[in-house]
C-alpha cells in the first residue's frame, strides 16, 4: 500500500522558509500573498497489511521523522 | 500586578516556583517593594526572574570566578571577561573576537533549532563588538548512540544537531572549522552544543556591550519580537525533566537568512562609525541586554514597549519585555546619525525600530501606552544575589588499579578504530561548510583528497592583505575530569596547546565554556571550583590569557553529566605557509617521539572499552610541556609532520598520521616506558609524533633540545608495522584499518 505522511510545524513555532518566500515572493513584487507554510510529504510504499503498515509509519514518523516539540504529522492512506 | 508585601510565605514560595526564583530570593523582593510601598507590576517581577536566574547572572559561579580567573590577561589582551567577548590583539591594526557558549538545555528539547540557534547567538555575541565573524567552532557531547530510551532516541538528538548546525552555518555562510564529538552514555538525553566564534575586526572598530552617552537612541533591528522563546534563561537554570509541557514555549528554530544581511548592515553601520554601544539580544532578550547595556556604561533609559515590533498582535507587555526571540541587535546611536543607519536599514532589507533613549538616572523607567508600567533601580534589577555555594570533596578510594590487556591486540585494534569515539568524523563535519569565505588554510580534515585523516588544529588566514593566521582547536576530556577535576582540566588544556604546537602555530589564548550539574550538590560545586583552579594555574604557568566564557549548570536528567570543561585554544601562526599538518609527508623520513607518554590508562578510551573504574589521573607536567614548546619551536624548519597523541593514544596517532596519506609507518615502541597497552593506550603526558625529514636529522636533533626525545621508527612506501621486543603486534595494509575508521559512525550518521 501507499502511505503518506504530513509534517507541519505547529502553529506557535516560526517557520524560517516560508518567511524567506514570503518575503521573496513580496520583493518580486506578488502583491496578495498574506502567510505562506511549508510542509513535509514522504510517501512510503509498503509491504505489510493495513494495520501493520500504519502502525510501522506511524513508529516512524513519531521517532525518526518529527519531534513532537515543534512538529505535528498527519499519516493518510493513499492507495486507491 | 502581583500581591507580595502582604503575602504569606506559602504564596512567596508558589510564585517563587513559578519564576524559577528560590524562596530567599523572593523574600528579597518583597523586602523590596515593601521599601517602596507597592506591589510590583508584572513586568517588573518578570525583568528580575530574568536578571537574576542563573544563566544571566552566574549567581552560583560569580564569586569563584572572580576569584580564579579574574586577572588572567597579557600584555596584548585588549578586553577579558568584561563584554560580551574577549578581544585580543592579532597585529597593529586589527584584533581578534572569540566567545564560546552552551546551549544545552534547547538542544535537549528540540535538537535542531537548538543547535542552529546556539549557533546564531554565538555569531551575535562576536558581531556586537563590532567584528566580522569569520569561523565557528563546535564541540558536541552526546549519549550513547544506540540508546533508544528517553523521549528522543539518541540517533535523533545526533543527526539533528548536526543539521541545525549545518543549516545555520551553511546558510549564514561562515565557515565551521573546529570542534570535536564525543559520545558517553552519561550524556543520554542531555547532549552538549558548545559553539564558539571567532571574528575580526579593525581596534579602532571595537564596539563596547555598554552606552555612557546621555540622549543616544536605543535601537533595537534585525527580526521581530514573539511570544517564542519565552523564559529561555528561566529554563536553562532548571533541571529538565522528560515530557514538561511548559518548556515548549522555549524553543526556536532560528533564520540565518535574516542574519546575513544583519552582519552587513551593522558591519556597514559600525565602519561609518555610527554605534555608540551595541549588545545581541539572547538570553533574557530586552530585559537582559538593555539593562546590562545601560548600567555597565552608568547610564539609564526610558523604554517604550509599544515601540518594539512585534510578530504577533496580542503580546503582554512582560512578554515583550523578556522575549528570547531570535536575530535581533540592540543598539545605540547619537540621533543625529539616525538618517544615515536608517539608509544602511533600508538597504539591506532590515527592520528596526526606536524604543528608547539613554538618560542619567539610578532608574530604568519603561512605558506601555502612555502608563509607567516598571519604574525600578538598575543596580537592583541587574545585581541579582551571589552564593558562596557549599563544596565538599568527594569522599572516594583512591587506589591504583591496572588495566587489563587484551587476548589479542590485533583484533582489539581493529574493533577499537571503529568505536564512535574513535573512528573518522567525517559523516559530522562534512556536512558542514568549512570552506565559505576561502580563508580556510587547513581544514578540519587533511591529507589527500578523499584520502584525509583529522586536523590537530584547523588553521584560517583571516584577513586579506596578511599571510598572519588563527589556529583553532577546541573539546574536553569529560572522562578525565570525572576522575579528578583538576588534572583532568589540565590535561584538556595541555592537549588543546599541543594541538595548536602541532598545527605550526603558538598558543594565543584559552575560552572555556564550563558545562556541570546541579550547583546546588557540593560535590558538583566541588569539581566546578577544582576545574576554575586549573584553568588559573594553567594560564598563569604558560602564560596565555582566558579572554571569554560561559558556565552552563544543571546539565543533568536522572544522572549527572561528568563535569564537562570544553576548552577552545587559539594559535598565531605568523605566516599560514609555514603551517604542519598531521599526515606523513614521505617514505624514509624518521619518526620521533618527542615528550613523555605517561604509562597510565586513567582516563583513556581504552579503559572505558575494558571497564576499568580509575579513580586517580596523574598530574599533567606543564614544565615539560613548556619545553615541548621551545624544541618544536626551535627546529619547525627541519618538521615535515606532527600529531599529538591524544584520544585513542600512540597507535591512534600513528594510524592517523598515514591514514592522510598513501604512506605507511614502521615503528618499534620497546624503549617506551610501560606496559604494552600503557605505550599504545595511554592518552595522558606531552607525547607528540613528529616526522623529520630524512636530509635534515642531523640538524633536527641538534636544534631540538630540553625534552626527551626518542627515535621510534620509520615511514615507509606503505603498510602498518608495529613491533615490541622483536614480536610484531600489527602488521596490516593500512587500507583495511583505514576503512574500519572511516566508517566507524556510517551506523549512526
């Protein structure tokens, strides 16, 4: 199966990259652009059964992936 | 407001926890306003949990750091232990900036930002005097790269830092030089980041952390103020403890992108001769840095809050007023310069904003929308209480105990150059730049391309128009120093000085940045007051002045971390072509020995392999070590080579020495004093490897005098021959060796 997984940061940490867009996008002279956030997607083919594949992502996004401090993540099944 | 002048001692004592303030230091205060007739206002008691938690006013360490290492200056010291960082003479015109700092407790938290933000505020610490930054530093301490335990796993914690480090100082483009990584499992879930930077700038350039001008303009420029990294400081003086929600607030990630054109406009600033003072804003944030800034130079101000930009709407004004939030400079400037920085700002895409200005009063007064909102004596807001902490020498048996050795040293040798403390750091260093600003001379790696093995010291020709350079090296031996504080320190600082001999250079200076537990334990005290004993009579006997610092407390979680004084050397070398590097240079040349391999395992990776518990370390020779100076100094005409024996001992050095070359080493270590894995192990005493060209013995020996120095074989075309008593120990390609050491850490990084 594929699932992806979605990382963001968390709404009170400061995102470095999409301040440097926005502010670039204003410099080339985008005029409507209030906020901009940037996220994480990693998709992963899987071999185990549903249950099993969710439950390695998720060990996976939990300890390699993201540190809960300043991230949160969205895991989603993808294959149709 | 808060109720303190009436209040029991049982409230005293919950907001005292609350502000990481302990139950005296509130008593203190409510004496205080009891003196004044009122209650404090919010923001008044936030500025003094500020000002007066540990981490901004050493309350803990001040008294013996004054006692030890106050004084400890030369003749071309320009400032120490004074600013924000040391200032030190580089030649007529232009001086040399040098700060080291800790930062622990956020890496402990979020790895990443941690890491990239201890980075940013070490660059702010060398700018704010006035300097270009030209290198970064990094020493790291992590746990046990297999731990798994703990709410981040340690290969997390380690790949992280790396990257924090890597993304800031790539991005902000100065080049990471020097360091060194250290793995112990006493640092499980409590890494060290200790960054340092170097900067340089004209004497005539240098801007003081202090304004005595009335009616100069206090500006404050570069990012927004926000509701993160808020009580930073407050935190850093606490012990952390695994899934404590309140220290989110505390974390940031940093933007070098905003820091860059930051460097330029205050650089630009400062040429035109426009900044009367100038202080980065880190830890404790406004609070800190206005406070300390105005009462150093005499001088008071009236703020107003309103003022500060802000990245959210909605801030309190005590938040605004302790904010640690990241990329921000405070400075003061005469108003009539204020169109030309204000066109310098503009240029560079900077904001900034005027909050204040100076005026001659014992009171900081601040201003929230037309009300007084603190109105309080500088001296008292920035003074803050100073412990003479209990100490107490640790009660422990001493006795000598032997090593064991091993059944087999061949295939112990080959097992012990992949261990983590061992083997190459190339996955770690590679990643960081250490080429930006091509003024990087010899690089933390060194040998032939792809080929390299490890730098003593890396050396950096900081200024264009001079073939002058800085060595720079910089680490800790925390397994030494757990043994006995004081002759562990010094062997740290005696390995640091041999490193920059080595390199070509001569010792210049010495930054620390002391990391320990929890101050409040005198047996912690104890080590700590050991540790300052040993940097004084370190610098006294050699010399060399402590120019800056940084003490980090409560480093520990459910175990303390062994007492960790990292110690950053800098060397002058007068002219970068002369400088050594560690790789054999050719086949035939001979291979000296210079100084004493103490024959004592204490301390070495090779106990922490076999399991030994030492409980004494032999005392470091500083005397030799002097001499050690005079001999390579003397004969550095006739040196292809050098390498310090340190970690890993001789047989390390030795491997290391031909792993950055094609070339190979025929050595007989018989007429060595000690046992055999004393000869090979030992990571104590003055011992230095030096490559003398074939041509020019004669001439080496004669100039080389006043320390022992022994012949202890060859270099040859290629090939590892180690041998005792006629019995080879190791013979090997050292192709096959070198591939066990490059990829010690391919598990982990």
């Amino acid at each position: 199966m594929r699932i992806k997984v979605q990382i963001k940061y968390l709404p009170n940490v400061e995102d470095p990259e999409a301040l440097s867009i926005k502010r670039n996008l204003e410099l080339t002279g985008y005029r409507g652009i209030k906020n901009v956030y940037s996220y994480k997607i990693y998709e992963f083919e899987t071999t185990l059964d549903k249950n099993d594949s969710m439950d390695e992502i998720r060990e996976i996004a939990e300890k390699l992936l993201t540190n809960p401090v300043i991230q949160e993540y969205k895991i989603e099944d993808i294959s149709e | 407001m808060y109720s303190i002048i009436n209040s029991t001692p049982d409230k005293l004592r919950a907001l005292a926890s609350g502000l990481g303030l302990t139950y005296d230091e509130i008593v203190m205060l409510r004496n205080y306003f009891t003196g004044l007739g009122r209650n404090p206002t919010d923001i008044e008691i936030q500025a003094i949990a500020q000002g007066w938690s540990e981490h901004s006013c050493y309350k803990s360490s001040k008294l013996y750091l004054k006692k030890y290492l106050s004084g400890l200056k030369s003749d071309y010291t320009i400032l120490t232990m004074e600013d924000d960082a040391g200032v030190i003479s580089f030649d007529d015109e232009n001086a040399y900036v040098v700060k080291m700092e800790s930062h622990n407790h956020p890496s402990a938290i979020e790895p990443y930002g941690g890491a990239a933000t201890g980075v940013g505020g070490i660059i702010r610490d060398v700018l704010c005097m006035g300097a270009q930054p030209v290198a970064l530093v990094d020493s790291l301490y992590f746990g046990d790269p297999d731990n798994t335990e703990g709410q981040l796993t340690e290969r997390f914690i380690i790949n992280r830092v790396v990257a924090g480090i890597r993304d800031y100082g790539n991005r902000v483009g100065i080049p990471t030089v020097a360091g060194s990584v250290n793995f112990n499992s006493i640092y499980n879930g409590i890494p060290l980041v200790n960054a340092g930077c170097i900067g340089i700038v004209r004497k005539d350039h240098v801007v003081r952390s202090r304004i005595s001008i009335e009616g100069d303009l206090l500006i404050v420029c570069g990012g927004r103020t926000g509701r993160d990294g808020i009580h930073g400081v407050n935190f850093a003086s606490k012990i952390l403890n695994a899934g404590d929600e309140s220290n989110r607030n505390a974390v940031q990630l940093g933007n070098p992108i905003i820091k860059e054109p930051l460097i330029h406009a205050i650089l630009e600033a400062n040429d035109a001769g426009i900044i009367d003072g100038m202080k980065d804003l880190g830890g404790g944030g406004l609070s800190s840095a206005v406070s300390e800034m105005l009462f150093a130079g005499g001088m008071s101000g009236v703020i107003e809050l309103d003022k500060v930009l802000l990245k959210d709407t909605n801030m309190e004004p005590w938040e605004i007023w302790v904010s640690e939030s990241q990329e921000r400079m405070f400075l003061a400037i005469n108003p009539s310069r204020l169109m030309e920085i204000d066109d310098i700002f503009n240029k560079w895409g900077i904001e900034y904003s005027i909050i204040g200005k100076t005026i001659k009063s014992p009171n900081l007064v601040i201003k929230y929308r037309g009300e007084k909102i603190l109105d309080m004596e500088l001296s008292f807001l920035t003074g803050g209480p100073v412990y003479a902490r209990n100490f107490k020498k640790p009660e422990l048996e001493k006795k000598s105990i032997m090593d064991r050795e091993p059944e087999n040293y061949r295939k112990f040798i080959f097992d012990f150059l992949s261990k983590p403390n061992i083997c190459a750091r190339f996955n770690i260093v590679r990643q960081y730049d250490f080429t930006v600003r091509g003024s990087t001379i010899v690089k933390p790696f060194t040998g032939i391309p792809n080929m390299e093995t490890h730098s003593d010291a890396s050396i950096i020709k900081p200024l264009e128009n001079s073939f002058q350079g800085l060595c720079i090296t910089s680490g800790s031996r925390p397994e030494m120093v757990g043994i006995d504080a004081y002759n562990g320190t010094m062997h740290t600082l005696l390995e640091g000085y041999k490193n920059i001999l080595s390199s070509g250079g001569i010792p210049h200076s010495i930054v620390d940045a002391l990391n320990f537990g929890n101050p409040e334990n005198p047996e912690t005290m104890y080590r700590f007051i050991e540790t300052l004993r040993a940097i004084s009579d370190f610098c006294r006997a050699t010399g060399l002045p402590l120019v800056s610092g940084n003490v980090s407390f409560y480093n520990e979680a459910e175990k303390e971390i062994l007492p960790t004084p990292n110690m950053l050397v800098l060397g002058k070398i007068k002219d970068i072509r002369d400088s050594k590097t560690v790789e054999v240079k050719g086949a035939g040349n001979p291979l000296y020995l210079a100084g004493t391999i103490i024959p004592d395992l204490a301390g070495s990776q090779y106990s922490s392999e076999m399991g030994t518990v030492h409980t004494m370390l032999p005392e470091a020779n500083i005397k030799e070590l002097m001499a050690l100076h005079d001999g390579i100094v003397k004969s550095m005409d006739y040196i292809k080579s050098m390498h310090d024996i340190s970690g890993g001992g001789l047989i390390v050095a030795l491997l290391e020495m031909s792993f950055g070359s094609r070339f190979g080493v025929d050595v007989d270590v018989t007429e060595i004093p000690g046992r055999t894995n004393e000869k090979l192990f030992s990571e104590l005493g003055t011992g230095m490897l030096i490559e003398v060209a074939s041509e020019n013995e004669e001439k080496f020996l004669k100039s080389f005098s006043g320390i022992r120095l022994r012949k202890i074989g060859m270099t040859s075309k290629n090939g590892i021959r180690l041998k005792e008593k006629g019995r080879y120990i190791l013979t090997e390609n050292a192709e096959t060796l070198r591939h066990l050491w490059e990829t010690g850490l391919d598990r982990y990084v």
